[in-house]
C-alpha cells in the first residue's frame, strides 16, 4: 500500500529530512506515482485534491495481514492486519456484522471527529490486534494514521522530494520514492497532521526522533522512540469536530 499527501497536508516530521543531506533528491509526488504503477501495475488507485493519492496492491500479501481499503462518507482509509475484538467493536459502535476493520476504523474516527470527549488515544487502545492503518478526511483534510502497539505489521513514513508525506509497508516503495529520508512508523503510536506523533501507549510522553550517525558523524537514519523520561504537560483534547477539521497544523515531533 502507499499514500502520498502534499507537504501542507502531511506535515511530516522534518527530521524524516536529516539523512538526505549531501545525498540524491528523493522522487516527487507524480514520480512516485508512476514508480508504483510499474511495480505494482495491478493496484488500485484513488487520486485526491492536489495530486494527492492512496494506492492499495494484493501483490504479495500475507495471509495474516491482510490489505483493504474503504471509502465511506468522503474518509478514506487503507487497513494493513487483523483485529481480534472486531465483532465487539461493531456492536460498541452499531455496525452490521458484515463491516470490515477499515470500516470500523473510520467509524471510530467519525465518533472522535464529532462526539467524542475524549483524546484519541483512549479509542486506539480499543484496537486488540495486529494492524497499521492510513485513514484521510477529505472533507477535512484530516491525515490520521497509527500501528499497533508491538509492532507487527510494516509502516513506513518519509519525506519527497517536494517535502509530501509518504507512507508505505513495503520499505522497497519508501526507499524509492524517499532515498534515506525516511524511518519506520514507531510501534503503538498514532499521527495526525492538526497534532503530530504520539504514543497511544504511553500518552503522557514525548515522542522524540532519535538520528543514527557513522563514524564520521553523518546522519544515515532516524527513529522515533517515546521518551519515558519526559512527560507531557496534559494529553491533548480532541474531541469536537472543530478540533478534527480545522485544527491549526503544526509541525510534527
């Protein structure tokens, strides 16, 4: 799978951009597009506002993790695993028994976007299973997307050429279209472009990007790690559909 958002909407984290210095100029947005047609010439793709896109591929998939996308009411999202409590969840959220985990993902989302009280993470943590999903408001213009706590499925995120976000499982994709400005998706984490990175795990701690130097000091990669040592000052609050769709964007961390 593969989603590409403009810089403005992606707002990726800048230190995705630290290991391309003194390196090739990674692809831009069309260039992106086409290297994932001639690898993936099967895939389905759903071309958004601005040269903006989502691309879903069953080429190589995993029995266990599963690939789907759905569109529902204008959000699209792209669900990579399994849930374990999917039935639960539909009845927790009045869904029929034929709805399928990215459906459940957007109607979790839908509830935080317009009734919630409560922060994101609470309704993550719902989430038992194996799973990274990439969900898009277009309404909004709302980018939310997450992995499960250990880690199971591959997500990948990076920086264009042109600064877009580009998020994929397949770190051949990422590497093509990023060259080294980009990073796994930490485990048990969740991002949204109005908010930035944070942890559903550990919510009341900063994610931090953490740079992997050679011997003579040159940025080759970047990871982010919650950092346990530092705790935030309050979780962030955002549960009005005024906090989901015009949220003033800011840099990721």
């Amino acid at each position: 799978m593969l989603a590409v958002f403009e810089k403005v909407i992606g707002n990726p984290p800048e230190e995705l951009s630290l290991p391309s210095v003194g390196l090739p100029i990674s692809k831009t947005r069309e260039e992106i597009a086409e290297i994932f047609r001639s690898m993936r010439p099967e895939s389905i793709f759903y071309n958004l506002s601005n040269g903006n896109f989502m691309a879903l591929s069953h080429e190589d998939e995993s029995s266990l993790h599963p690939r789907s996308i759905v569109v529902m009411d204008d959000v699209f999202c792209i669900f990579v695993g399994t849930l374990e409590n999917t039935c639960d969840l539909r009845r927790h959220y009045g869904l029929s028994r034929q709805a399928t985990e990215a459906m459940v993902v957007i109607e979790a989302y839908k509830v935080l976007r317009d009734r919630a009280p409560y922060p994101p993470d609470q309704v993550i943590k719902d989430l038992d299973g194996k799973f990274t999903f990439i969900l898009f408001d277009a309404k909004s213009g709302t980018l939310f997307a997450g992995r499960d706590r250990d880690g199971c499925v591959k997500l990948q995120w990076g920086m264009a050429g042109d600064g877009s976000l580009v998020c994929s499982d397949d770190p051949k994709i990422i590497r093509e279209a990023c060259g080294k400005s980009c990073a796994p998706f930490p485990a048990g984490c969740i991002f949204m472009n109005g908010s930035g990175l944070m942890s559903f795990v550990h919510p009341l701690h900063k994610v931090r990007a953490i740079a992997r130097e050679d011997d003579d000091g040159h940025i080759t990669g970047v990871n982010f790690q919650v950092d346990l040592y530092t705790r935030l000052p309050s979780i962030p609050r955002t549960g009005s559909a005024t906090n989901w769709a015009d949220a003033t964007v800011i840099k990721g961390e």
